[in-house]
C-alpha cells in the first residue's frame, strides 16, 4: 500500500520549453505533497510544499512563477518547470502524506523524475 | 540553526561485516522526529524508521537497528550482516516543524556492500 507514481520517470526537453512531471498516490488520498529536488550525488532539497485546493508554500529560493504546482485532487499534484534552462536539470521527487494518519507520519516517496534540459 | 550531518560520505564493506551509518543533528527544539531513508540506484526512497525525539529506546528490525541518544543529537543505523542488496544511500532525516513533515536532509551515506 501507499503507492506514489510519478511520471514520467525521465525526460528530456529544449531550453525554453515547459515541463509538466505529474505525482499520484495510487492507492491513498493525500491533503498535502512534497516537492523536491536531487542534485547528482547531492541530498534532497524541499522545494515546496503542495496542498489541495490551495497555494503551494514555497521555499526559501524557490521560484514560484518558475515552477508552478498545481494540487487540483486529493491524488494528483504536479509540478511544472516553466522556460526550462539547462540549470535545471535534476532529479525531482515527489512525496506524499497519507490522508487521516497524521502529523509526522512517514511521507511515502514517489520513483522520481530525471530532468535533462538542452 | 536546525542541520543535521551524515559526516560518512561514503562507507564501503564486504558482505557479512556490520556496518553504522551516523547521524547527527542540531536542533533547540524538544520535540521532533528523526527518520532515515533508504534511496537505492533505481532512485526512490525506502522509508525505514520514524522515531520521536520522547522515544529514546532503541529497535532493531531484523539486520536493522537504530541508536538514538537525545543528550548527544544523534541517530546511528547499523546494519548487520550486511548483505549486496544493502547498496544504496541512506538519508537521515529530522523533522522539526512540528506536524509539517517538512524533512531535512543529510548529505547521506553510499554504502556499497561487496560479495
């Protein structure tokens, strides 16, 4: 149980171009998703925080108008990379609290998506 | 500040030797969670232990046992008898942000396990 998907797993877009990367918890409703972003190597950084049927909380740094979210059910939120640079790219994972199990239960991650912008 | 730091950046053993991933975090808070993450090369992360900061006794799960010591800030994984299939890097996670599940990183620690 407690499934999260992303998709797609990998992609590869021209600068300048947007990027939709879409997360659903598959067997679980979630009021609330997480963002983030995986340098190579690196550790993961929270980039926003993605609440149904409200505003994302971004981080500090975080471009909003670069990377818009959009958490429209209690299965699906997605980011969007806007005008995509060759910056970045990365590794975003998604991440997702199981509605009804609390504050501080564990997030349940999705299999990430690999960014590569031209 | 709240950080916390996995000072092992890498850790390399041979099948069957026992092996502790460290963690230490900084925090002024009294109540908090600790959690590690197992990430593998197919990417996803693999949780493996919540623990609050009021539980200070230790679990084992199998080959998996945790040391939390709330007077020192740290959270040590060991693995025993570790076996190939341990390969991966393991995150310690703290959340301070009361409820939020707002998770901070390490740096994590890329175990490689040789047959």
């Amino acid at each position: 149980g407690a499934v999260v998907s992303q998709h797609p797993s990998w992609v590869i877009c021209k600068s300048g171009t947007s990027v939709k990367i879409e997360c659903r918890s598959l067997d679980f409703q979630a009021t609330t998703m997480f963002w983030y972003r995986q340098f190579p190597k690196q550790s993961l950084m929270l980039m926003a925080t993605s609440n149904e049927g409200s505003k994302a909380t971004y981080e500090q740094g975080v471009e909003k108008d670069k990377f818009l979210i959009n958490h429209a059910s209690l299965t699906l939120s997605t980011l969007t990379v806007t005008s995509a640079h060759p910056e970045d790219s990365s590794f975003y994972i998604c991440s997702a609290r199981v509605l009804g199990q609390g504050d501080n239960s564990p997030l349940h991650f999705g299999n990430g998506t690999r960014l590569t912008v031209t | 500040a709240q950080k916390v730091t996995q000072a092992q950046t890498e850790i390399s053993v041979v099948e069957k030797e026992d092996v502790t991933l460290d963690c230490v975090y900084e925090t002024r808070d009294t109540t908090y969670y600790l959690f590690w993450y197992k990430q593998p090369p197919s990417g996803e992360l693999v949780f493996l232990i919540r623990r609050n900061s009021f539980d200070e006794q230790n679990e084992i799960s199998g080959r998996y046992s945790w040391n939390f010591q709330k007077s020192t800030s740290s959270f040590n994984f060991t693995i025993t008898a570790s076996q190939v299939v341990d390969s991966a890097v393991y995150f310690c996670a703290p959340d301070f942000s009361g409820g939020y599940n707002k998770l901070i990183f390490g740096a994590g620690t890329r175990l490689a396990v040789h047959p």
